[in-house]
C-alpha cells in the first residue's frame, strides 16, 4: 500500500501555538529523538519554523512521517513505528519534485538515509564531526595579544558581529549566511546570555575593525543532562595569525566551566584535520559523525 503524502499550506502551520501539523511535527520529531539518540530538526529548522512558519519553506506530512524543505535543505523523519513501510521513500520522492538540488542531514548516519539517498541518487557529500570535552579538564593559560582585550556583548554590537562571521565563514554553506534576523531570534531564545558571547577588540576603538573576533558559547539547559557548546568561534580574516581563536575558545571555556555543565560539545567538519587538531589538544574527543547527502535531484 503507497503511504499517504499530503502537502500542508503557509495557513495550515503554526509554529507559534504548536498545534495542528506543527504538533505532528513535534511528535514525529520527538519519538526520533528518542530513538536515534539525536536531534532529528536541528536549530536552524526549528527557529525557522517557530518565528517564520512555511514563510519559506514546504512542508509534507503523512503515515507518521514528515519533509521539511527550506530551499535546498531537506530535513525528513519517520516516527519509529512508521519505519520500514516505504514512508521515507514517499516522502522523499515528495520532497525532491519540488528541488533540482538538495541538501540533506543524516543526523544519525543513519542506514536508512543511506538507503533512500542511494535510490534518488544523491552523493554522499559532507561529514561533521561532533567532538565533546569534559568542564573537569584544566584550560590552559593563554596570554591576549598586545592591543587586544576581551569583553562581552553589547546590543551595538550585533552588525560588527555580522560582519566577522560572514568574513570568517565566507565558504560554509551554513553559517557564513547568517543574518540580523537569523541573529535575533536567536537572542530571543531562553538559552541566550550575552555574557556567553565573548568578543575580542582593539583595545583602542577601531571603525574599520571594531570586531577582531569572537567565541559565542551556549548552554543546553533543557537536555537532562544539561551540556554546554563552543556555539561559533569566528575570527575576522584581517586579525589573522594573532592567536585570537585560541585564546577566545579558551575564555569560553573557562565561562562554561562555571555554568553548573559537566560536558561541552563542539561541531566540526570532518575534512578539517588542523581545527581537529587543535581541538584535540584542548581535550575534545570524537563523539560521533552526522552526513549530509547533497546532489541534483533531476
């Protein structure tokens, strides 16, 4: 029997009570969770959903599964009951009519993403590797270069903050594309602490170069139990070879020490041996790998 696949209306979805499609996505999402021993949507897509809705993206639903398609991003689940009974693959035929490319996470490194992935023809693409260190490890002394202080977030920040991190990530396919609103429904989340977000300055005001660099941590309060996370480390390519992001990493770390988390985690790409590296020498081990499968659909 082909699984039912309906695609929901920008009317039909709201983020913002979670009730309707919004509450099946959260259960769908939820049960994967629990199963898989990961985060099924990811933040980008559950920001985009709470504040934006389907503004920008499309949204399929059916037999206990879903596909969310942000652009060339999809993100597709099936609730573990609902595996095995072609509902993947349903979806995903759904899903990539509607895309020339795509781009898709496997959270899991899932068999079953590999399976559907394989049957549309979509290469195996990218790897990210999740590194995690214990707060109970010492941080090294790290000394900050002459000209330069460390200090926390201010609101009159934000666009030089922009800035380095579009400098600094100009080829990441993800974070180099933050914007002023990717930013503040960020800062509107509960987990957000401006005195987690750690900014290196010229120790005189600069206005060509007000940001040298900058370490936004964050804590996972709501996860039992909770953790914190290097969130981005983001140096300006013009303050390059200063040692900005060791010493920014390191005042981080120092911070999330006392934020009452045993574990802090990090994302890195897994073809990027010298910034694995380097975090290996400041104690973060390998915890597991999520794949993105990324292609032409047609």
């Amino acid at each position: 029997m082909t699984p039912s696949i309906n695609r929901i209306s920008v009317e039909e979805f709201d983020g913002s009570t979670g009730a309707g499609p919004a509450a099946e996505v959260r259960r769908i999402a939820e049960a994967c969770d629990v199963s898989d021993g990961v985060i099924t949507l990811n933040e980008q897509a559950c920001l985009q959903l709470k504040y934006r809705g389907l503004r920008d993206a499309a949204l399929w639903l059916g037999d206990g599964g879903f596909a969310l398609l942000h652009g060339q991003i999809l993100d597709l689940a099936v609730h573990p009951d609902s595996r095995g009974q072609g509902v993947g693959t349903a979806l995903a035929e759904a899903a990539l009519g509607s895309t020339d490319k795509v781009e898709a996470w496997s959270h899991a490194d899932h068999p079953a993403a590999a399976k559907i992935a394989a049957r549309f023809g979509i290469p195996r693409e990218r790897e990210l590797r999740i590194m995690s260190r214990a707060t109970s490890l010492p941080v090294a002394d790290v000394t900050v270069p002459p000209g330069v202080r460390i200090r926390t977030f201010l609101p009159e920040d934000e666009d030089a903050l922009l800035e380095v991190n579009a400098a600094a990530f100009a080829h990441h396919p993800e974070q180099g594309h933050m914007t002023h609103e990717d930013f503040r429904e960020r800062v509107s989340e509960a987990w957000f602490d401006p005195d987690g977000l750690f900014l290196a300055v010229p120790e005189e005001d600069d206005p060509e170069l007000p940001v040298l660099g900058f370490h936004w941590t964050k804590v996972h309060r709501d996860e039992d139990p909770p953790y914190g996370e290097v969130y981005v480390v983001a140096t300006n390519p013009k303050a390059a070879g200063r040692g900005l992001g060791t010493v920014l990493t390191n005042v981080g770390l120092r911070h999330l020490a006392t934020q009452g988390v045993d574990e802090v985690i990090l994302y890195v790409d897994g073809d990027n041996d010298p910034a694995i590296a380097v975090y290996e020498r400041q104690g973060f081990t390998p915890v597991r790998t999520e794949v993105q499968y990324r292609g032409t659909t047609r």
